[in-house]
C-alpha cells in the first residue's frame, strides 16, 4: 500500500504520493502531486481505488453542510 499525504490550502484538498527510493544503504521518500476529488468520501474512494493509505496533515473534512445560522433577535 501506498502512502497518500492530503492536506488543505486555502479551501482545496491536496494530495502527495509518496513514493520510497533507496539511497546507499538508506532510503528517502520522493512526493509528488496528486489531484484529489474535493469531499470525504471521494478521498476516500479514490485512496482505495489507487491503493493509498490517506495521511491527513489537515484535519479530514465532514461532508455534513454547515447549519445555517439562525438570525439574531
């Protein structure tokens, strides 16, 4: 499995594929950009479609809609 890095900037969701190369007797992690759909389940969906383990360095989205505030009385 896969790692996948979602995190938010601004009001989209990001991703980063993380991919381990060997160096040496090491090994570093090389990221590159991934386009994700933009709510909880489609990250979802797509994470297990590609095989990815989601790693949120946001905290995850709720697809609930916000409540609607109530007027001031």
């Amino acid at each position: 499995m896969k790692c996948l890095i979602v995190y938010r900037a601004g009001d989209r969701w990001f991703g980063s594929e993380v991919a381990w190369k060997r160096s040496g007797s090491g090994s570093y992690r090389e990221t590159s950009g991934v386009d994700l759909p933009q709510s909880r389940a489609e990250i979802e969906r797509f994470a297990r479609e590609h095989d990815f383990s989601i790693e949120w360095r946001s905290p995850a989205p709720t697809d609930e809609p916000k409540a609607a505030e109530s007027p001031a009385r």
